[in-house]
C-alpha cells in the first residue's frame, strides 16, 4: 500500500491537501483510491530520477513566447448579452455569485 | 473505403460540377447516422437542420454560378470541444452540458468558409482526457469496425464517425495522441499538425503549450486539403506562427525516392505488439521500395515521454481548468458562499479522470514538489526535442507504431489509469516536441482489426510527412 510508506510519492494527506487546493471535495472512498492511483503514476514517472538533467533548459513551451500586440481599435467582439445568457446567474449586466465575503482563506 | 462512400475531394468536385447537390449528399450521410448511430453514439448532439440550411446555401452558390470552395457540400463532423456559437459545446462533461458559446472557433469558421457542412458535435474522453472516449460523461463511443472495442480517444466520436461513414472528414484535438491513435483503432488517417500552425482558438484549452486541431479523413490527400483549408496564420490565438501552412496538395504525387526515413527503435520492441511491429516494419519496406532511405534509429529520450507527460499536461490542466467554478459559464450547484458553490459545483460536474489530472497536476506545481516534478518535466521535454533534433539531423521523417495494439474491450483499462496511458507512449513525444506527425492505416493485426503506422517529422514537415504517408497509402492499393 504505497500511500502508507514513509517514501511514497504522495500521501493521502496530500492528496486531501490538493483536492482542498483544486476545490474538490473527496469522500473517504475516493481518498484511498485517488491516493492508490496518484501514487502509481508518480510512481512510474520515478524514471526521471535516473536522467542527468544538469545544465538542462526547462522547455515550457514549443515555440518562443513574445507578446503579441495590436492596433488598439475596437473589434468584433463577443456580444455581453449573449455571453451572460450562458451564465448561472446574472443581474445588471454581471454574473452573480452567492456571498464571498467572510469565508476562511 | 466503399463502406464509407465517396472521398471528401470527390464530393466537392461533384457539388461544384453542378452534378450533385449538397442536399443529396447530406441526405445520404444523415441516412447512415440514423442507420448506426444508436449502436455506436459517435456523437452527442447533431445539428440536421442547420447543416440543411448550410446545404442548401452551398447549392445556392452553385446555381448562382458561383464557387462555394474547395469543401462545398462535404459533411463534417466536429468534436464536442469546438466552440460552436450558438450549439451546445460540452466537452462530454456534465459541467459544460447545455453550454453554447456566444462564438466560433476559427477551424469552424474556415471550414464553413470552404462550403463544408458541419453535422454535429462528435463525443470526447472528457475534456479530452482518456484514450478510449470512455471518460465520456454521456457514455462510451463503439468502434465501427467491432462495438465491443473502444474507438480510442480522446477524439473517439470524430474518428467513429469518418469510419463509419458518418461524414468523410471530422476534425479532432491532439494533446499527447487524441487524433493519431483513435485514427490507428478506426482505420483512418488522423494529424497532429505543428504546434502553432492551426489555430486553437475557441479550442476549449486543456494542455496549451501541447493542444493542437487536426483533421480525420479516408484518404491522405482529403487531411491534406483539410489541413491547407483550417491552417495559417490568426490573429486570435496568440501562439498561432505568423505564416501559411505549408502547400501538401501539389506534391502529394512527388514520391518518396531518395528520402531519408528513420524507424524509430525505442518505439518497435518492449510494450509494442509483434503484430503491430510487423505492420510497421511492412510500411518501412514498401518506402524502401518506393526509394527511401529507410534505416533504424535511436531517440532514447522518447522513453522518458510518458512520464514527462504525465506531469506537464495535467500541470496546465489544471491551470486550464480552473476557469470552470460555476460562475460565467455551465452548470452551477447552489451553496450559501461562494466557495462552498465553487468546490459543490466542481465535485458533481467532474468526472473521476478530470479530477485525477487536476490533482496531479496540481501536486506537481505545488510549493516544495515544483522542482522534483514539474520542472524535471520540462528539463526533460528539453531532452526530448534535442533528441528529436539529432534524428532529423539526418533524417527527414521518421516512422513508428501509431498505438501499441489494436483496439481493446470496452471497459479492460478504465479501472487502471496507468495502463490506459500507456497506449499513447508513441504519441506523446510529438506533442512534447511540438512537432507534426500523422497516422496512417496500414492493414490489420492479427485479430483482424486496423493498425496505424505513424509518420513523425520535424516542426513544419508536414510536406515530407504527407509525400510519405500517400506513398504508404498508395502501397496498400
């Protein structure tokens, strides 16, 4: 049961931790089995343990990344009316949200 | 490919020739879906009266004596992760159902343009997580070619859809080898075009520094045509190349003599099927006798691919998917603040494979984890494209297994994620490198189902890869 060796690649612990973190709740029954599953495949990606990666440049993305600017002239944009139709909930021209204020961090 | 009907460049050579209308040849294809599409769910949610209304525009066109393009009156099929103004756009997740984007992508937009008729919104792995369109909260899609197998995923609906004659062309995603191997287990051409060369805008986002569009279709020369008809360059999407895609169709007839070709060796031993190889190594003879150059060759970081995968695209998958909290867009589950609605509306409306990849993901860009995980990733992504490099120093397209077996029973992987992901060991460097590869249907295995042969090239190959893949095509007639 790798979740429960003092090495394992992620804990049960965490896994609650970054299902807090990624806002999803987990019963006790995902728990064990997210935690089973995560571990495995953290635990095949242990092959890059062995890789000399030394002087190595991280690569992020394919192609270089610039800032891509354009004249600041009103296009054809999304219309506000139809984008807040698809909303939840909306009033005045905004999504609306239940209170956000005063919750814990 | 009699099963599925005429090619895509033969219907629109048809429509703009005044000899057939593209009412007759939507007709005929609508027939089919309703024929087969109960038994395979290829998509999850089809728009016949609009593709009607689009029909009948291009015939239209025709009678006016004008030329609707190089598409007119071919049907289409769309994966469930195109934006689609006004048409519901699900990513086959309960947390989007019923959502219609106030806009287009830009390969919808230009396939319209181009006279094609889109039909429908075909079914994905979830967000297009998955390799068997499995993960599907609307249920599974069924291969064609045997409704017990899985069609592969994640573009499992697009590529049971052009197999089964549902429509002659689709358009897919490919993250790690969402178009390449449901291609492989449908028997259709599939490509992953290079990074930036398709714009992905209004491509719901789940890996951005790996996602790319790319086309389904029966014969070589029509993903051609697709990919000339939806690349080049556009303003909208920032990371699209500031250029055209490259001309495939003048030189589709060009040969392969004298072109250097590469088997790939790390892809053609452990974890492949014997079957598989044989094929592949049966496309590297017919190149040679074509006039290639064909020899083995080494990429070894290639079997690091998975395991970098595995932590970069859940890494911006979870960044990607944390825009869906219940507030613009989707479904929502009430609670009294709202962070208790976030975390409500995000635990009903993800499935279990989405929830997985965001956890990890997540894992992998935490404080303390960051370096052992996400950053090795991409030292090793480094390794992957210098390796890549070396091999296309002296070679101009390489070749491998597209999948490492033949499609598989519904249900054999879904409870195991690591052996679901190591169907796409050959895919997923690819897409690390940002580079073009493409699959190609090259017979069967030995149970009788197709087997894709992939050919990879250098970023903007795409011509090499497309002569060599119509010379493999043209070998099998």
């Amino acid at each position: 049961m790798p979740s429960s060796e003092p090495d394992a690649p992620i804990t049960s612990a965490d896994v609650a931790k970054v299902a807090s973190l990624a806002r999803l709740r987990l019963d006790d029954a995902e728990l064990e089995r997210f935690t089973h599953q995560l571990a495995d495949i953290l635990g095949h990606a242990a092959d890059l343990e062995t890789l000399d990666l030394a002087g190595v440049e991280p690569m992020a993305h394919p192609i270089p990344l610039v800032n891509v600017l354009r004249p600041d002239v009103p296009g054809d944009l999304v219309d506000r009316d139809e984008a807040l139709a698809q909303a939840p909930a909306a009033e005045d021209g905004q999504f609306r949200v239940p209170p956000v204020l005063g919750e814990a961090p | 490919m009699s099963a599925t009907g005429p090619d895509a460049r033969a219907i629109a050579a048809a429509v703009r020739a005044g000899e057939r209308t593209a009412a007759e040849v939507l007709e005929e294809h609508l027939g089919r879906i309703a024929a087969r599409e109960a038994e395979l769910h290829a998509f999850n949610h089809l728009t016949e009266d609009a593709a009607r209304a689009a029909a009948a525009a291009v015939d239209a066109a025709v009678a006016a004596g004008q030329d609707p393009g190089p598409l007119a009156g071919v049907p289409v099929a769309l994966k469930d992760n195109l934006c689609t103004r006004g048409v519901p756009t699900t990513c086959s997740s309960r947390i989007l159902e019923g959502w219609c984007p106030p806009y287009d992508a830009t390969v919808v937009t230009r396939l319209a343009a181009a006279g094609a008729v889109a039909v429908g919104k075909t079914n994905l792995d979830e967000f297009a997580m998955g390799s068997s369109t499995e993960n599907s909260a609307f249920g599974p899609t069924r291969n064609p070619h045997d409704t017990t197998r899985v069609p592969g995923g994640s573009s499992g609906g697009s590529a049971a859809a052009v197999a089964a004659g549902f429509a002659p062309l689709s358009l897919g995603s490919d993250t790690g080898g969402s178009i390449r191997q449901p291609a492989a287990l449908c028997g259709v051409v599939g490509v992953k075009p290079t990074y930036g060369l398709v714009s992905r805008y209004g491509l719901v986002a789940f890996g951005s520094s790996l996602d790319q569009i790319g086309p389904f279709a029966t014969t070589v020369a029509d993903a051609a045509l697709v990919c000339e008809v939806i690349g080049g360059h556009d303003p909208a999407d920032s990371t699209s190349l500031p250029e055209a895609f490259p001309e495939l169709t003048p030189h589709l007839a060009d040969g392969v003599d004298g072109l250097r070709v590469g088997v790939i060796a790390e892809m053609m031993g452990e974890g492949i099927s014997p079957d598989v190889a044989a094929r592949v190594r049966s496309a590297a003879e017919a190149l040679a006798s074509a006039g290639a150059v064909v020899e083995e060759v080494s990429v070894p970081a290639v079997t690091h691919g998975l395991s970098a995968y595995y932590l970069v695209a859940p890494a911006e998958a979870s960044s990607n998917l944390a825009r869906y909290d219940g507030v613009r867009y989707g479904n929502r589950v009430d609670a009294p603040t709202a962070g208790e609605m976030m975390e409500a509306t995000r635990t009903a409306g993800f499935g279990d494979e989405v929830k997985r990849r965001i956890m990890l993901g997540t894992y992998a860009l935490s404080a303390g984890y960051y370096d052992a995980f996400y950053g090795k990733a991409l030292k090793v992504r480094t390794l992957i494209r210098e390796d890549f490099d070396r091999a296309y120093a002296s070679h101009d397209v390489l070749l491998s297994p597209t999948s490492p077996t033949t499609a598989f029973p519904l249900g054999a992987k879904v409870d195991d994620p690591l052996t679901m992901y190591l169907n796409d060991v050959c895919t997923i460097p690819t897409n690390l490198a940002g580079h073009p590869a493409m699959s190609v249907p090259y017979g069967t295995g030995d149970d009788g189902l197709p087997v894709g042969v992939q050919v990879l090239a250098p970023a903007r190959g795409e011509v090499a890869m497309f002569r060599t893949a119509a010379v493999l095509e043209g070998s099998l007639r």
